[in-house]
C-alpha cells in the first residue's frame, strides 16, 4: 500500500472548537514548523463568520502573511463564492469548498440546503480558476448525520456526479461524527473511484468511536489519495453534536510511514504538539505521542529522555 499524502489539519478542524484564538503570528510559526517537518499538505483556515467560530478569525491575516511557496501547500475552508473571492483577494489559491450530504447539517453549518450549495459551486468553481488556484469538493456527513442519522450512499454518489461539482480536483468524504467503520468507508471510497468522475480522492477521518486509524488505512486500500488528520487528535465541529477530535496526524503517520517520515519528525512534531496542547488546554489524543514518550528506550520511535 503506497503511503497517501497526509493534510494536517490542525489549524483549521482542530482549533475550531478550542474556544482559543491563537496569534497570527503563532499561526504562521505552526505553519512552518510543519511543512519544515515535510508534511506534504495543510489546512490553515476557514471563512466561516467569526462571530460563530471565533477561532478562524484571523484566517485573513493568516494567508496575507505567508509566502506563495507556504501557500502552494495550504486549503482554506469556502462555502460560498464570497469566501473564495476574499480569501483569493489575500493570497490563497486552494480553496476546499465544503457543504454537507445531509440537509439538516447543511442548515446547521452553513445556513442553506445542499441543494443551494450544490448551485452556488459552479461560481466558486469560476472564482478560483481566475485566481489561478484549484478547488476541492467537500462532502462532509457522508456517512452519518448528527440529526438526521445514516445518510444514503446514492446521495453521495449523486451529488459528485452532479454536473454543477465539475472542475473540482478532490474530493473529500467527511467522516464528520467519526460513527462510520472501515467496510462503511472501504465500500464508499470504491464506489466514488468507480461511479464518478476520476479525481483525487481525500478522507476526512474522526476518532469518536476509535476507528480513526483503522478508517484512514481501509480509506487508503480503497484508493484514497490523501488523508487529513491533527496534530493531537484535535478538534470537531461546533456544528455537529457528537463529533470529537480528528484522527490525531502523527497516528496515521506512524502507521502509514510515508519516506519523509523519521524518529527525529515525529520527535518534532510530538514536541509541536505538546507545546500547542498545553498552550490551548486540551488533551493529547496521540497514542503514538505518548508511546513516544514511553520508557521502551530500544525502540527508534522512543524519543529520548532529557
């Protein structure tokens, strides 16, 4: 099994429910910090209304202040072809323009049916070719929804071969409660690759039910390209009630061992981890963070004691 690109999203899913608004200048040393450590891809912020996700309020300040190269390789969460229009205007060329299978959730995030996010997407499509970036579809509740239960494959199916979500590179399936398990996943990420047009497939993994790394790993055999997680297993959505933190990024790294992964990056980031945890007041979720720190000193991955 080829080891998938790993997006870490730590800045964006893993602050939003911290209740924190950590510096901008903070954000960019975290920025930096990881893609010095080689990971491949990052998640940086949101324009969702500061007024109800405190966290991505400086999202805008964020992208201004990183270079072109930083931002090559970070998404920003859209909903709306506005959101892609000003984080455009500030730098950004990856858009992750994100709605819900499910209506209710759609409602409870974002304020409109699916359907009218699915009709808004072809300017957003638009807007972000203009600004000479690339935009990802992002499907989150594809597998259950915090009110409305089970959520139907067909509608998955449907929605990414809907004509109005052409020109999307990705797509992302969103494990928003983290209730789904690895068959659910394995028969979902098969029937995208083979029912809808081909693109880069994206797993969207949480641990509430402690099938986060088994779910990435069954996404990755079904033909996954990328995975997100974050450091810690931080975050969840405010908007969804059951959903804890993601797939802790040094779990899936550790189990998945892409090339640039070694004991010395993953002494860098548990040590960027435990800095931010204690820093926000949150758990560490990790276990692979705190195997690292266990007293088992014949083993690579043990970082040492001082």
């Amino acid at each position: 099994m080829t080891a998938p690109l790993l997006r870490d999203v730590t800045l964006r899913d893993g602050l939003q429910l911290t209740g924190k608004v950590l510096g901008t200048e903070r954000k960019v040393d975290i920025v930096r910090r990881l893609l010095a450590a080689g990971v491949p891809a990052l998640e940086i912020g949101s324009m969702a209304r500061p007024d109800l996700v405190p966290p991505m309020a400086n999202s805008l300040e964020l992208i201004a202040a990183l270079t072109p190269d930083d931002l090559a390789k970070c998404w920003v969460w859209v909903a709306t072809p506005r959101h892609v229009e000003k984080a455009a205007a500030a730098g950004a060329r990856n858009f992750q323009y994100c709605f819900s299978v499910s209506d209710a959730h759609n409602r409870a995030n974002i304020g409109r049916d699916t359907e009218a996010s699915v009709a808004a997407m072809p300017d957003a499509i638009r807007l972000a070719r203009e600004a000479g970036g690339e935009i990802q579809l992002c499907l989150a509740t594809t597998f259950t929804c915090p009110f409305d239960g089970r959520v139907d494959p067909a509608r998955v199916l449907a929605i990414a071969n809907d004509p109005r979500t052409e020109g999307a590179v990705d797509i992302v399936l969103a494990d928003t409660l983290g209730q789904a398990h690895p068959g659910q996943v394995s028969a979902l990420v098969a029937a995208v690759r083979a029912q809808t047009p081909p693109r880069r497939i994206v797993f969207h993994g949480h641990d509430t039910w402690g099938m986060g790394v088994a779910n990435t790993l069954a996404a990755v055999a079904a033909g996954a390209d990328m995975v997100d997680g974050a450091l810690g297993g931080l975050g969840g959505c405010p908007f969804a009630p059951g959903a804890s933190g993601n797939t802790a990024s040094e779990d899936i790294l550790f189990a998945t061992r892409p090339d640039w992964f070694t004991p010395d990056t993953l002494a860098s980031l548990v040590g960027l981890t435990e800095e931010l945890l204690a820093e926000l007041g949150e758990p560490n979720r990790s276990r692979t963070a705190e195997g690292a720190r266990s007293k088992s000193a014949a083993f690579e991955w043990v970082i040492p004691g001082d």
